[in-house]
C-alpha cells in the first residue's frame, strides 16, 4: 500500500513540477498531502479520495 502511495505521489505530484531542492519538496508536502486525501481519486476506493470515502462510508 506504502508503494502505492509514493508511486502516485511520484507521478502525480512531484513530476509536475520543477523542484530544485529537498528544501522546495518539503514545502509543498502538506499541500500534495492534502489534496491526496482530500481531492485526489483512488481506484481502490470506488473512485473516491481517501477522506470522501471514509466519511461515506461512516
């Protein structure tokens, strides 16, 4: 699942954009974080966010 997660983070976050240095990264962490949970759909998950199908499925 870890895997997963890092390999979407890869694709859909980092390459994206141009990161010079760690310093850049760890900067936009929280804000890719949260939109993963927040924004960002799961195959896994019906097609929904992490936090949408929680709340859905509460």
């Amino acid at each position: 699942m870890s895997e997963a997660f890092v390999k979407t983070l890869k694709r859909d976050y980092t390459s994206t954009v141009i990161l010079p240095e760690a310093d850049t990264i760890l900067a936009l962490l929280p804000e890719w974080l949260d939109d993963y949970c927040e924004v960002h759909p799961n195959s896994g998950l019906k097609f929904r966010s992490p936090r949408e199908f929680l709340r859905l499925s509460a």
